[in-house]
C-alpha cells in the first residue's frame, strides 16, 4: 500500500466578515479560498465576504474527510469555536492492540500448548527473538515465520500452530464503538497509530469493526516503520497536519508514550478503560481556552 502518492483531502472551517463559520471540502484548500473570496464560493459566503481558513484538517481518503466535513456542520458553534481555537485539543490517537481491542496472548498460549518448556521456546521464536516486531514492521509473513521456524525447530509444529491460530486470542472491547463516537459526538477526530502486521490483520479481521467510525490513521506494516521510532510519529503528523500540542495519544506500551511525549504530544499510558478516560477528559479540560 503506497500512500505517499496518494490525493491529499482537506476539511477547513471559514471565518466569514460577519463572524460566522462556514465548512467546506476541498482538495486545495489555498485555491478554493481565493474562489470564495471572488465571490464564486458557496452561496453562503458570498455575502460575508472577506473569509479566512481558520481550521485545516488533512485526510488521505475522500469519503473520510466528506464524513468528517458532515460531522463538523453537525457541531454546535462552541464546539466548531474550539476546533478553530489554538491549543485545545482537537484530535484523540488510539494505539489497536491492548486498548481498542484485547490481545490475551497469554491465556490463549497455555490453553493451546499446555507444556511450560514448550512455550516458553514457542515464545523465544515468536517474541523473545524481535521477529513479531519485524512482521509489524512490514517484513513478509512467511519470511519472519521461516525465521521463527529456524530459531527453535524442536518446536517447528508448536510455533507454527501458535501462529496459525494466533487470531483466538483476540477479542473486541465493547466500550470501544461508544468511546470512539462520543468523542467524535464533540468534534474530535479520532485516529489510530497502531503497531499491526497484515497477518495479524488476517488473523481475526472482526475485531477491528472499529476503523469504520475512525477517521483514519496508520497501520506499521504499511509504512515499513514501528513504534516507538519518532519517524512514525512524524508520519502521521504530517499525513493529517497534526499540532502534536493538540493531540492526545494513548497507547499500552510505556516507551511509546514516552516517545510520543518527548516529540509535543499529550499522551496517556494505558491501563484500563475508565483511568484511560478519566486522564483524557482531564487533559482536554485544561486545554479548553
């Protein structure tokens, strides 16, 4: 999947001479404000003109940003004044794994395997050894299993059921859907930043029934790159045209959130759902102007 030469979409919200808010779709968003304040812009503008682009949302995918364009008209005026208002928080970024939907590696491993020195050579091949990290990053399937295969082959059979069936421990979260619409509800874009390989992706593709209600984001396994790397980061700040001070990133993983910290982003280490929520709602409050 190459996105670099992908079209880039744009959702802006005008400031019109009368102090009013007028939302818009476009694919360049410089061009079509020289077309509104010509006086050939939407019937609404014409008679509030001069306009200026007082909010900019980037999108690499037309039918997401029509969506979020529909979502933002939806708003109230307060809630399009904080999307236009620097410093608040305007965009909520989900790690997959562990906080949208559960990975019970774990419980799955010793009900499959049963023997403790089985997994725990099981468990070298697959993770102890990085290869699972590999996989995130975008390396062949059946070349990270050949490797794990090569690492311990006393257990080749045991690795390769485990991995085969590494989608039964996988499961969907039911906070998950509400959580990601009531934050859209207030005018947040919500995205995701996800270490995942296509394999996993495979695996148990129900359990990401989520992506849908998100407004995009970034899978590792697309773009060669994991996190905590910084470059993934800036990736996906520029991909969307983040402020990393507007943002709020939540992920299981320590060391990524404090990758996330040290590059400007607000960022919460999760634990369970309703702390996770709690921090959140804490942080959008103190950044409310």
């Amino acid at each position: 999947m190459d996105l670099n030469n992908k079209k880039s979409y744009f959702v802006y919200i005008l400031k019109c001479s009368d102090g009013s808010l007028y939302t818009g779709f476009t694919t360049d968003p410089e061009h079509r404000l020289k077309v509104h304040n010509s006086g050939k812009g939407a019937k609404y503008t014409r008679s509030r003109l001069p306009v200026e682009i007082v909010h900019l949302e980037k999108f690499d995918d037309k039918i997401k940003a029509q969506k979020r364009e529909y979502a933002i008209k939806r708003l109230s005026r307060e809630q399009k004044i904080s999307l236009t208002t620097p410093g608040t928080i305007k965009t909520i970024i989900f790690d997959i794994g562990n906080v949208l939907m559960s990975f019970d590696y774990w419980p799955f491993v010793k009900e499959l395997l049963k023997d403790d020195k089985i997994i725990d050579k099981v468990n070298n091949a697959m993770w102890y050894s990085g290869l699972w990290n590999e996989m995130d990053r975008g390396v062949e399937t059946d070349v990270i299993l050949n490797k794990m295969l090569a690492t311990e082959p006393e257990v080749a059979d045991e690795i390769k059921l485990t991995f085969d069936n590494v989608g039964q421990c996988m499961h969907k979260r039911n906070y998950t859907i509400p959580w990601i619409k009531e934050l859209k509800s207030r005018g947040f874009r919500v995205l995701y930043l996800s270490n995942y390989a296509e394999h996993t992706m495979e695996a148990n593709h129900d359990v990401l029934d989520f992506l849908p209600y998100m407004d995009g984001g970034v899978f590792s396994c697309y773009e060669k790159m994991i996190k905590p790397q910084p470059e993934i980061f800036r990736l996906i700040e520029e991909r969307y045209s983040l402020v990393p001070e507007e943002c709020i990133f939540l992920d299981d993983s320590e060391p990524n959130v404090n990758a996330a910290r040290a590059l400007g982003f607000n960022a919460i280490h999760f634990l369970d759902y309703e702390s996770a929520d709690r921090e959140l709602e804490k942080i959008i409050h103190d950044h409310l102007k």
